[in-house]
C-alpha cells in the first residue's frame, strides 16, 4: 500500500480530506476500509474484503465519483487509519482554544482513545496527550500547574522532557476529565487519591494508572503507563549477559531462602520480579505476592493488593499468606521491621521469598536489614543473594558516532566511546531504548559467616570479588567499552565512584 500511496502521490493527509465530517473514522476502523486517492472521477479504497463496497461506492457517489476497491492485508488498512487518528486527534491549537469555552464537565465519559466521534475539545485534547505518549514510548505522563501555566511533561526511557505548555485556563477541565476517566472524586480536591484507566487504541490495550496530588497551584496529576501489547518480560528479555543471566537463574532455583532486588523508583525491580515469577510459575507451585500497587496480570500467581485503609498492610497481609500454604512468596517492598521479620522467618521455614528494599547498591541491603532491627545471623541464614540495578539507556543506532575520551574514562583504561548524535528515529536525544545494569551479590558460605559476625561492606565486597563480583560502576564502563551507552549516561545513572 506504501508503494501505491507514494505514485498516487497520497499523503496520510490528502487521504482525511477525502472523507467528509460527517463520516466517522470509527466506521472506518470497524469496517476495515478506507479511501486512498481521488482520481480522474475515479475514488479509489483500499479494503480487507468486498464486504465494504456498498459503503465505498455511497462514498464516492457523495464526491461525485465512481469506486474502485482494492484489496490489501487488513494490517496495512488499520496502520493508515492509525495515521489518520494521529492527524486528526492532534493536540493543535483550535482543541487548546476551545477547551476554555466548555463550561459543563458533567457529561465527560469514560470511552475508546482512539477515536474521533466526541466533539468535546477537552477529550480530544486528553486522547491526543495519551495517544502521542504511547507513540512516543512514554511510561510516565506528568501534568503540572504552575501560577501561570500548566506543563505536560513525558518521562522517554527514564528521561523527562517538556511536551506541552498549557495556559492556566486548560487546568479544570484537563484535570477533570482525567479523574473522570479514573474513577476519581472530581470534588475532592485538598487531599492525594489513586485511581485506574483501562484505555484502548483499536486493538491495543492500555492500563493508566493515576495518581493526583495537591500543590500549591493545584492537583498534579502522574499517568503511569502500562501497555498490556507489551506485557511481562521474560528473563531472555531483561538483557542480562549470558554470565549475568546464568547465575541469576541457578539463584532463582533454590528451594528456600530469600533473594532482593534493590535500585531506585524507576530501575526496574517489579520488571525482574515478574520475569522471575514467570519462570518459576507452573500447576506444582504455590505463587503469591502481596504489592502495592499490582501493575501486571500474571497467569498462574496469586496477586494480593495491599490496602491500607482497610488495615491489608504488607505485614498483615504476609502473615495471613503464609496459611494459604505458598511455595514462592514476593512482597512488593520491605518497608519496615515487621515486613523484614515476617519474610525472613518465612525464608527460614521452607518458602522461597522475593522482595525490593530501597538502597545504593546490592551490598548496602545487609546493613538495611541490620538498621531495620533484623539480627545479623537471621539475615546470614536467610540471604541467597542480592541484585541490584539500574536502567541505562542505549545509543541510537541510526545517529551513532565515535568520540575521544578524556579523564576518568582514560584513567579506567578507555581510549573510545560512542555517543548519538541526534537524529530524527531517537527524537534529537541520541538514545533509544534501555538496558539493565546488574550488580549480582551472592551470598556464599564464607559470605554468610562474614555478615553473622557484622562484617563492614568492605569486606563483605572484597570477600564477593573472589566469586566474580562487579560493581555497578564496573558494569557501567564495561557497556561504555563496548559502545552501548555514552559516557554522561553511565555516569548519570551510576555515578562516579
């Protein structure tokens, strides 16, 4: 169809000035056709079938024209549709004017994304914001007021970047219609609510979860996207190295003990999680987690949702698991001495437990649980290991370019590094896409005697190197070595030890 486009000389633009107003792209969609080209009386369509050619020549006749129907892969017709959203769902001007204009927010429904049958500018506007996000690869949408302004920020392979500015006028009913959505008090609006948005574009599936906060200024709103087309990772898929993946997977493999993924908000610890429990889920095993908030669906795995105002903590939660009679358990983050107790003692008396702890690096968890009240041959007896990680981005392929190097990068025996350029594939930043950085703390024998007896990090570290330890910042210039990321990425996400 691309070919046919280009001698036609059709643009995805000329292609919507063939369909009248009154003609929706939904019916389009739906019916699986579409008019290309208008020419010499003749108004050609493209279809998936001839089931559409009533509709087709009705079309035409409207354009005083005759149809012709072609045929192409329904998968060719629906990505041309896909353009003609993008066009038309655009956030331009004309939406951002008229939105000030709406003064009933009542009648803002929850519907389709990718569709162009409201006549609600504000809709539009909401729709063409979360559909040019997920165009983009975005996992975060910020929408931010200011005393004179509100900012749409997109958070691009952990990066954010502005998109929009918005006039102060925009702010009600943007913020409106987005807790409307989420099944969120449009009233209240003095205090933080959390609430859910199951969105569709076409045939793919989008779960948003949203989260407002007062300010200042008024509510901030953060969108979190998860797009269910992409779904959970598997471990191939998390990028480990073949060492890397080899030792996590004998890991993963005990019978007991328990095993964290440290790293901050953002690094992709629920992502090595759900890989992890993909894995090891099948009808022999007992899998269940308790978190907050669940983010993915998995097959096979009982999913607890902590709710604290009903008094579900982590704690509470943990200890009514344990008489559901569980093989493998994972809690969403151990966040005080109770949690840490609880799955410690569950480690210790045949389960398999995974959780997260909030620390620098892998070797940094000891001396969490120590701080949190755990004693130190309780966590000797209970630790296979700990992982701890970060999300770098990746080079750009098509803008890629090799650079000389200077200072820290000499001195660790670098002579050459790559960055991007900018282009437009990568959006001008040079990135695109990310990779883990995987820091591996196995707990050996020698280890566990070394933390019963309160061992400093130092010697738990030097101790770890003769297993084949790296640090983070080892991990980093090892990827900048080998021209996967750049040298002020590395040291953004890692830093400089």
């Amino acid at each position: 169809m691309a070919e046919l486009l280009r001698d036609l000389g059709a643009a995805p633009e000329k292609v919507l000035d063939l369909i009248p107003e009154s003609v929706s792209l939904d019916v389009l969609r739906d019916k699986c056709f579409v008019p290309i080209a208008l020419y010499d009386g003749v108004m050609i369509f493209a279809a998936a079938d001839y089931s559409s050619v009533i509709e087709a020549q009705l079309l035409a006749a409207s354009a005083g024209a005759v149809a012709d129907v072609r045929l192409f892969s329904p998968s060719e017709i629906q990505n041309l549709i896909r353009a003609l959203y993008d066009i038309k769902n655009g956030v331009g001007e004309e939406t951002l004017n008229a939105i000030e204009e709406i003064d009933d927010l009542s009648e803002l429904v929850r519907q389709e994304v990718m569709s162009d049958s409201s006549d609600a500018p504000v809709v539009r506007l909401v729709n063409g914001i979360l559909m040019e996000s997920l165009k983009e690869r975005a996992t975060d949408i910020h929408i931010e007021p200011y005393e004179d302004r509100v900012a749409v920020r997109y958070r691009i392979d952990g990066v954010l970047s502005d998109r929009y500015m918005l006039s102060k006028g925009h702010q009600a009913p943007v913020t409106s219609r987005i807790k409307v959505m989420a099944n969120m008090d449009i009233a209240e609006r003095f205090i933080p609510q959390d609430g859910r948005i199951g969105i569709s574009l076409g045939s793919r599936l989008v779960d948003v979860r949203v989260s407002s906060l007062p300010t200042q200024h008024g509510e901030r709103l953060v969108l979190r996207l998860l797009d269910r087309a992409r779904g959970v990772l598997t471990m191939e898929e998390l990028g480990m190295k073949a060492g890397e993946r080899e030792r996590m997977e004998k890991l993963i493999c005990r019978p007991n003990g328990m095993i964290l993924f440290t790293g901050p908000t953002g690094s992709g610890k629920s992502t090595s999680l759900y890989a992890i429990l993909q894995r090891l889920a099948r009808p022999q095993v007992n899998i269940i987690t308790v978190e907050d908030p669940i983010e993915y669906d998995l097959p096979g795995v009982g999913q607890v949702q902590v709710n604290e105002k009903a008094g579900l903590t982590f704690a509470n939660t943990l200890r009514s698991i344990l008489r559901q009679d569980p093989d493998i358990i994972m809690i969403g983050e151990m966040r005080d001495f109770d949690t840490a107790h609880i799955g410690i003692q569950a480690s210790l008396t045949g389960h398999l437990v995974f959780s997260t702890l909030h620390t620098n690096d892998s070797i940094s968890a000891v001396t969490r649980l120590s701080d949190m009240g755990v004693e130190p041959y309780l966590i000797a007896g209970s630790l296979l290991g700990v992982v701890a990680q970060r999300l770098v981005r990746r080079i750009c392929p098509h803008c890629r370019k090799e650079v000389g190097t200077t200072g820290f990068l000499q001195k660790n025996g670098i002579n050459r590094a790559w960055r991007g350029e900018g282009c437009e594939f990568c959006g001008g930043t040079g990135y695109h896409g990310r990779f883990g950085l995987y820091e591996q703390f196995e707990v050996t024998p020698d280890i566990q005697e070394a933390i019963a007896r309160s061992a400093s990090a130092h010697e738990l570290k030097e101790a770890a190197r003769g297993n084949g330890f790296a640090t983070l910042f080892e991990l980093g210039l090892q990827a900048v070595r080998e021209g996967e990321t750049s040298p002020e990425e590395m040291l953004r996400v890692v830093g400089e030890v």
